[in-house]
C-alpha cells in the first residue's frame, strides 16, 4: 500500500507502483513545449474530426489552442506544479496540479493516445486522491462533458459539483476511513 505523504510544495511524486516501472514525473521545461503541443492536439484530435479541415489545419487550430492555454493556465494559476510524466527518459503526459488550502486541483492530466488504457492515470489519481484525504482535502477537477476519462473520475468516487456548460466541475471527497488512513 502506498503511503500518502505530503511533499514540499511543487515536488512531484509518483505512486511506487508507476515509480518502479520506470516512470517518472519531473518539472516541465522551456524545452518541453514540442512535446506539451503534441500532447495537447492528441487531447482535442477526435474533436477536430468532425470539421472538413485538413490535417494541417488541424494542427494548426490544435497548437493556436495550445499557445492560448499555456498562457492562460500561466497566467491565472501561477501556483501550480507543472509537470511531465516520462517513461524512462520519453515524455508521455503531463500533470498539473494546484495546491489549495482546502482541495487539490487538477488543472490538467493528459497522456499521450499510445499509453491511455494502461492504468497510468488511474494510478496517478489514486494516488493524488489518497495524499489529499491524507491531507483532510478534497481533489476536483473540470471535465469536459464528452471526455472519456469521466467514467474513471466518477469510478473513483468524483461527483458532479456544477455545471459548467461544455464541463462539469467534479470533485472527490475522502471517505473517514480514508482521512484517517484505514482501509
């Protein structure tokens, strides 16, 4: 069983589980930018199948999109953990997670089409879920309303909190066996 510590602020752990399969989440860089805009069109390409556009109009609505959030995410959320999951030494996702007094935030969880279905993200929630129980917090997330990645939230325990038009606003409260650590 994991033990769900507390790191210093902005520290990234991962669950053991995932640590001794090679992976690691480390901070993200200048130099991962390549990567995160690859990520992020991965994340929006099954919408994107629904216009007439070309691949290269594709990519080139995807990266726009990228820049926007980047930014965006930078600009309002200046206290969040970027980070970049890597399988030994090869980005494959990517974490950001915000701190607050009451609750963890996930800002964003993403991997890479090629490694979804593995059980990495589910290993990744657990794990944030436990640390914040631990923590006497909760964990929400914003999702959107078409994301597969829902059944997993709501698997874990995640409910609906409010409806924000295209997503809903989800949240994961621990139960008292799990702030204590009794399971």
């Amino acid at each position: 069983m994991m033990t769900p510590t507390e790191p210093p602020a902005g520290a990234f752990v991962l669950p053991s589980t995932l640590v001794e399969q090679g992976f690691v989440l480390r901070p993200e860089t200048e130099a991962d930018i390549p990567f995160l805009r690859r990520l992020y069109a991965s994340t929006r390409w099954d919408e994107l199948a629904i216009t007439n556009w070309s691949d290269a109009e594709k990519l080139a609505f995807a990266d726009s999109q990228f820049g926007l959030q980047h930014q965006h995410y930078r600009a309002f959320f200046p206290t969040t953990a970027w980070g970049v999951l890597e399988d030994n030494d090869v980005p494959v996702g990517r974490l950001y997670l915000e701190r607050r007094d009451t609750t963890f935030h996930i800002l964003d969880i993403a991997l890479l089409p090629e490694w979804r279905g593995r059980g990495i993200g589910t290993a990744i929630m657990e794990w944030i879920c436990a640390r914040a129980g631990a923590a006497g917090k909760s964990v929400t997330i914003a999702v959107e309303k078409f994301n597969p990645a829902q059944t997993l939230y709501r698997r874990l325990g995640f409910r609906e909190i409010a409806d924000h038009g295209p997503h809903w606003e989800m949240e994961w409260r621990a139960t008292p066996d799990e702030r204590t650590g009794i399971n």
